[in-house]
C-alpha cells in the first residue's frame, strides 16, 4: 500500500492541489488519505480536491472557488515582469458558470486561447498573456508578454499561430524576446518614435549592455543591484565602452519610472549632438 510520504509527493509534484480522483487512480487508499487528513498534512479546500498542507495559497483558494488563476495573479507566481503586484486577484471561468467569490476578485470570462484541462487550477500561459492585454496598457502589457518571451514559456512563432483579439494582437506585433527586464521594453517602447534602431541586452566588450541606440549611444539601468563589487565593475565596463568610441548614459530605475520625461530629455539632447551616431 502506498504511504502518507508517497501522497505528500504526488501532490507537491503536481502544484499541491489536485483532484481526488487522480489520488485514487495513482493507486491511494481511502485509509491513507484521511490519515494524512488526521495528521493535519492535507486539507479538502473544495469537494473532489485535496491540497498539500503548504501549496501555494492562491491555488488553493482557486480550487475552493472553483476558478483558475489567470492574468496578473499567475504571472506574479511565474515570476514574470508585473507592473504593479498589488491589487485583487484575478481569476478565470467559463463565461456561463455561477461562480461566487466572497471578496473583491476580477473574474475574467468567455472562450480561452487555449482550452482548460479540468485539473489544472492555472491558466496556460497563451491564455494569461491574453488577459494581461486585455487588462494593463499597451506598456505594461508589453514589458510582460517579453517577459515570458526571455524565460522562453512562449515563442514568437508559436504565438503568432493563435487568433488573438485585437489588444493581444497589437502586443504581439511589437513583442521581442530579448528584453531581460520590464524597463528595458518600456524604453524601446517610448523610444520608438525616434526612429533609430534600438538594440536591447546586447553584448559589448565581454558584457551585456541594457539598451544601444543607434551605433554608439550606450543607455544603462541601474537598479537596486547597483551596489559594491557590481557597481565597480559597471564603472570599469564603462570605461572600456567609452575607449571603444561608445558613449554612455545611465539612469535610475526611479528615473525611468517616475521621471521619465527628464530620461527623454537627455537622450533627445544626445541624439541632437550625434552620439549614437558611429562617424
């Protein structure tokens, strides 16, 4: 008969949440599975479910509802580039099921890109970049879609095979899968007008560089790693850009986001003098 230990496994393996009918057919017993509900290692968020002790709350929340988590809520558990983190859940159900959620929730409805196995509780990842256009700015939505593009859960190619509406298809025309961070897309996107090529996470002199406009205007994003041994070493790989006839601007993640029109106005004012220029 298999063990408390095997079950724990099987359902952390699976995300922690699972329906009980896959415990059955993985070969458990009745016995072992209130056994490890007596010993407070599993829980029944909803009938037909069971949950490890420590899965993931809002996966459990979303097998309690009876939805599945989609948009903002699941990029933020993927780890993807989310413009702000806060605000409501957002969840996904079939456009005519009678879902009722006791707190504030954005529930989004109607036909997925890609269909919804009846076990998983998050949404595939076509679907999540679907609403994230829907729901944030065009910026926004961008910065997230290259996100999951640089972590390769998505390609350009597989994509550009759905129906998007128009919202999704308008990211996916300016999406690139070369940005490593979400100010690196809201440069290229607020840059755009400029009509210089604007080349993102390229390598120079041995090391990656965040943005080269045109041939030799080099602009760097500070962030909060920033300090230390990285913070010399950005200094020396400065140098060694300015010796090789590239000049460079850096700025503030707080800059970039909280004052962007003083960023614009340095590198118009650089554009203006030529510095992205090669001769």
């Amino acid at each position: 008969m298999k063990t408390v230990d095997e079950l724990i496994r099987l359902l952390t393996d699976r995300g922690g949440v699972v329906r009980s009918v896959v415990v059955v057919e993985s070969g458990f017993s009745r016995r072992t599975v209130e056994t490890a509900q007596r010993a407070g290692l599993i829980t029944r968020p909803r009938r037909g479910w069971l949950a490890a002790k420590d899965a993931e709350k809002t996966v459990v929340t979303a097998a309690r509802l009876g939805v599945v988590l989609t948009c903002r809520t699941q990029v933020g558990l993927l780890g993807l580039w989310v413009h702000d983190r806060s605000g409501a859940p957002h969840f996904a159900a079939p456009h005519n099921a009678a879902v009722r959620i006791p707190f504030e929730a954005r529930v989004h409805r109607g036909r997925p890109i890609v269909p919804r196995h009846p076990d998983s509780l998050v949404d595939p990842i076509e679907n999540v970049l679907a609403y994230i256009a829907e729901c944030e700015p065009f910026e926004r939505a961008l910065a997230t879609w290259e996100s999951a593009l640089n972590r390769s859960l998505v390609t350009l190619e597989a994509l550009r095979g759905y129906s998007w509406k128009p919202a999704a298809r308008r990211v996916l025309d300016h999406a690139v899968p070369f940005s490593d961070a979400g100010l690196e897309t809201y440069l290229r996107a607020r840059l755009q007008w400029l009509r210089l090529s604007i080349r993102v996470q390229i390598w120079i002199a041995g090391h990656r560089v965040d943005t080269l406009l045109g041939d030799r205007l080099v602009i760097q994003i500070d962030g909060a790693h920033h300090v230390g041994a990285q913070r010399s070493e950005d200094i020396r790989h400065d140098a060694e850009l300015r010796l090789m006839g590239y000049h460079v601007m850096r700025v503030s993640y707080t800059q970039v986001m909280f004052d962007w029109p003083l960023v614009q106005d340095l590198i118009m004012r650089a554009v203006a003098q030529g510095l992205h220029r090669a001769d």
